[in-house]
C-alpha cells in the first residue's frame, strides 16, 4: 500500500488497527495522532502527531477513530482540509451525510469493525459515498484484510444491522462464557477450573467452526444426539422462547444504533 494513511484516535480500535496496519505496509507510510502522546509513545508509532491537523496534511487516507462524542471538536479542526481526501470513519452511529457535512468532505467510507480486528479477526461492515472511487473502494478492501473479513454493503440502514450483530456479537459470546463460568462455580468447580471449562468451550468450538469442515448448524447437529443430554438442552432453550428472546435483542441494539444518530 503506496498511499499515505492517518488514523486520528490512539485508543482502542486506533491502537488495534495501528498494530494491525504496521504490520502490512511501511510504519513511515501510516501516521498515528492523538491528543495524549503517552498513548502514541506506548503504540511506538515511527510517524505520530499530538495535531490532528498536521496528521491529515500528511495521510492521502485518514482513519477517524475518535469517540463520537469528541467529533464535533475534531471536525472544527478538519473543516474544509479532507476535501480531496479519502476519509474513513469507524465512529458508531455518525452517518455518511453528517460526516459529509460536518467535515466538508466528500470521499466517505464509514465502517463498523468488531473488536477482534485486535487479532486480524474481526468482522468489518461498510459502505461508501457515491463520491468514493473504484480505485478507492479497492484501497479499503486493500486497508481491511489485514483485519478481518470485510462486507461491504449498499444500503447504510445496513449498518445499523451490522452494529447490531458483529458490532456487538463478541459481548453476546462473552456473556455466554460468563454464564456457562457462573454455572460452573454453582456447580462445585474452583475458579480456575470454571474459566477453563467455560472459556475453552468456546474456544474449542470457535476452532471446530474455523476448521471449516461443517457449519455452525452441522457442527451442533454433530454433537446433538437423539434424546441425550445436549438435546434435553437446547430444546428447553427452545421452548422458552431463546431463540425470540436473542432476535428480540439484536434488534434492540439496532434500534439504539438508529436513536445514537440522533
Ligand atoms: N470499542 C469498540 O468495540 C468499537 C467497535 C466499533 C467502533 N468503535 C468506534 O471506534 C471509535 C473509537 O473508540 P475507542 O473505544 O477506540 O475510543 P477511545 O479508546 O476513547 O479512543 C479515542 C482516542 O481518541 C483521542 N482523541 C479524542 N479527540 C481527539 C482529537 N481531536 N485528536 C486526536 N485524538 C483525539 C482520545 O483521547 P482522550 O481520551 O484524551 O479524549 C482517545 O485516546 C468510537 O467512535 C467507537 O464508536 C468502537
């Protein structure tokens, strides 16, 4: 990757993608800026500015990975000097059009990672303005893989739902290791044991599914024999209204997603 990138924000999804970039084009190609130089010293960063103005002169492509809540300030700043730059934001719930107007820009990507981009893992929706190019698409695909598996999509609603389902989906998987933990505890095993038993459920299985042989649904079927225990389970989940009550969920945390960016 020849062009020039600034991730604006050093804490923890511009700090994960600093890392994850580093290591797939020159460290002198990518500069990292953020207003405490503490978090740049700690990141490394061979290029780094405390002056998010100074850090957009130097990026062809700027990563904004601010909170949503420090945009307004950061925007003031920028007005008017992204205009011809390929600006890619990964702040939740800030729409194409309120970047466009707020920044005076028009070249937009807005993206929704997952945290697991930390581990070249994640899961990274977007979309980008009519305005982007091919050439530019290609660059954030390019920009992406190192991260995870990208999906692009073509409605921005879209978003919301991918907010709500990868955004989000690693807590709802937390909350399932710290239910199986608790259970664990309840059921007679030591701390250690019941984070080893809970947590290495998960990542047996997650390794199981990567492995690629079967599908999330083959694999449960594989281990879900007739009338044994597995299956007393999860047909009690079932007639309680698991499956409803977890969709019910995800559209919940769609619809915060929609309200935020009010
Ligand atoms: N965490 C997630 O799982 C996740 C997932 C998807 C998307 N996101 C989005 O990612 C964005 C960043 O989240 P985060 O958890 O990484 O936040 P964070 O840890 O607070 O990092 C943001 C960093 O930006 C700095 N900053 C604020 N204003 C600045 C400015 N004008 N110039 C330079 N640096 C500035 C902040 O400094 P101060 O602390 O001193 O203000 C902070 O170090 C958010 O918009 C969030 O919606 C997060």
């Amino acid at each position: 990757m020849n062009r020039k990138l600034a991730i604006i924000g050093a804490g923890n999804m511009g700090g994960a993608l600093y890392k994850r970039l580093a290591r797939a084009m020159p460290k002198e190609h990518i500069a990292l800026c953020d207003t405490d130089a503490k978090k740049l010293a700690r990141l490394s960063a061979t290029v780094s500015f405390t002056n998010a103005e100074d850090a957009a002169r130097f990026g062809k492509c700027i990563i904004l990975a601010v909170k949503p809540q420090a945009f307004h300030a950061l925007a003031k700043d920028l007005f008017g000097s992204l205009e011809k730059k390929l600006v890619i934001s990964i702040m939740a719930g800030i729409s194409l059009a309120s970047l466009s107007k707020t920044l005076g820009a028009k070249k937009i990507i807005r993206a929704m990672p997952n945290l697991a981009i930390q581990e070249g893992a994640g899961v990274i929706g977007w979309i980008a303005s009519s305005f982007v190019t091919k050439e530019e698409n290609a660059l954030a695909r390019k920009l992406f893989s190192p991260l995870g598996h990208e999906i692009e999509v073509k409605k921005e609603e879209m978003i919301d739902s991918i907010t709500a389902l990868s955004g989000s989906g690693p807590a709802y998987f937390f909350y399932l290791v710290n239910l199986l933990e608790t259970k664990a505890r309840a059921m007679g095993f030591s701390e250690s044991s019941a984070r080893i038993i809970s947590e290495h459920t998960l990542i047996g299985s997650a390794k199981l599914l990567e492995s690629g042989k079967k599908s999330a649904e083959e694999w449960r079927e594989a281990v879900t024999s007739k009338g044994g225990t597995t299956s007393a389970a999860l047909s009690h989940l079932k007639e309680h209204g698991f499956d409803m009550l977890f969709y019910e969920a995800i559209d919940t945390a769609k619809k915060r997603a929609k309200e935020l960016q009010k």
